[in-house]
C-alpha cells in the first residue's frame, strides 16, 4: 500500500482532516521504522472494526495524583495523541500519573512515548490488548501482549526509545502477514516464564488503576539527569533501542 492509498483508504473509513493525519502519521512512522505490523497493514484491519470516528476522548477530574482519561469510543491512537498533546501543551511540574481507560487500539507505544521525550520528558507507558498470551506451558490465551514503552529524553537530540512486546511476535506481525497465530507466545523460548510474568504483571497493573477494559497508563517526569550521552559513549557506536 503507497501511502497516498494508505491516507485516502484513512479519510474513507469517515474520520476528519485531523484524525486522519494523526493516524497516517503513527502509521507512516511505523513503516519508516521497519515495523509494518504497525504501520498500513493496520488499515484494512480497522476497517474490520466497530468504529465510531465521530468519538471523541474525555479528560476527568483528576484524583489522588492520578490525572484520569476516557477514551469514550475513540481509539487508542486518538486517546493517546490527545493525552500527549495536553502534556506538551499544559507542562508537568515534577511528574504526572496518567490513566487512560478504554483506550484501544494504542499503535506503537515507542511512537508516543518518544514525542514526549523530544518535548524533554522522561515517559513510561504501557497499555493492554485481547487475551493473546497463553502461558509457557500452553492453554488458552491469558494477557495481553501488554508491551512497554520508555523514553529518555537527550541534550544531544535524539533520545534514547525502547518498546518491548511480551509477545514473541506481536498481534500486528500476524495481521501484516510476517508471522502465524500460534507463534504468538511468551518471547524467551525455555525462559518464557518471565516474558509471561511481565505480561501477568502489567496486566493486573494497567486493570488495578483503569479498570477491565483495554487501557493505557503513562508515567511522565521532568529528568533531572541527562545519562543518555555517558551511555551511547559506553556503547560505542552499538545500535541502540530505537535508533532509526
């Protein structure tokens, strides 16, 4: 799919000017990055979807440190580009606790957590999806892929970008045709049993604060160092998570 398909094929499924570039733009990023599981073959895939492309997110009163979202029949990409508009418009003083309920389908958590970082936050952020995980011995599935997203920012430019599935291949891979449903397990082969404990782990987590339907949690704070530098020196010129 060119992207002149990609867009025109976005304006059809009846979202706004809006919305459409900020779809097009997460998915246009994916592809540029390598990740076509992210990127157009998404496109055909929500259109398989219920969508309501009038909905708009809600921002609740916030409560308890916790600053609270609904994605009110949004998606997730629009909940979250709407969430990071309002930091980099509004500033964090010190850190801010974002809770996004029903907030799905979320795209590629690097994408967002990386516009934040180049607007110098530091971010955390993670999101459920559908039962797709069974556990390393089998059985029906019991998380999510459940990835988590971070971001450093860097006075150097660039920052430092990791985005981790639990998965050993994600849900996006079996839509783009880069791999089958059931190669859709824990990542680490024998040691699976950790890839699945994160999932557990942030499954339950993302559920205490957001509730039971697929939502989203980010964590964004103000550095007060900048360690990216002194790393990418240690490194010495070994690619880095999410470097282009």
């Amino acid at each position: 799919m060119t992207p002149n398909e990609a867009f025109e094929q976005l304006q059809a499924l009846g979202f706004d000017a809006a919305d459409t570039t900020v779809l097009f733009d997460h998915f246009a990023d994916a592809e540029r990055r390598g990740k076509p599981g992210h990127g157009f073959s998404r496109i055909p895939w929500l259109a398989e979807q219920q969508l309501d492309p009038t909905a708009r997110p809600i921002r609740r009163a916030g409560e308890n440190g916790i600053d609270r979202w609904d994605g009110n029949g949004a998606l997730g990409y629009l909940t979250l580009a709407a969430i990071c508009d309002d930091i980099v418009a509004e500033g964090v003083d010190g850190a801010c606790l974002v809770v996004a309920s029903r907030c799905f389908p979320t795209g590629s958590l690097g994408y967002w957590v990386r516009r934040l970082a180049e607007a110098g936050y530091v971010a955390l952020l993670t999101a459920t999806s559908p039962r797709r995980l069974p556990p390393p011995g089998g059985g029906e599935p019991l998380t999510g892929t459940n990835p988590l997203a971070i971001a450093i920012p860097s006075s150097e430019g660039e920052p430092l970008v990791t985005d981790v599935s639990m998965g050993a291949v994600t849900h996006g891979d079996v839509i783009a045709g880069r791999a089958q449903p059931e190669e859709l397990v824990p990542f680490g082969g024998p040691l699976a049993h950790k890839a699945f404990a994160l999932a557990v782990g942030l499954e339950l987590f993302v559920s205490a604060l957001a509730g039971p339907e697929h939502s989203a949690v980010l964590l964004v704070a103000r550095p007060g160092h900048d360690p990216v530098p002194a790393f990418r020196d240690l490194a010495a010129g070994v690619r880095l998570p999410g470097d282009a």
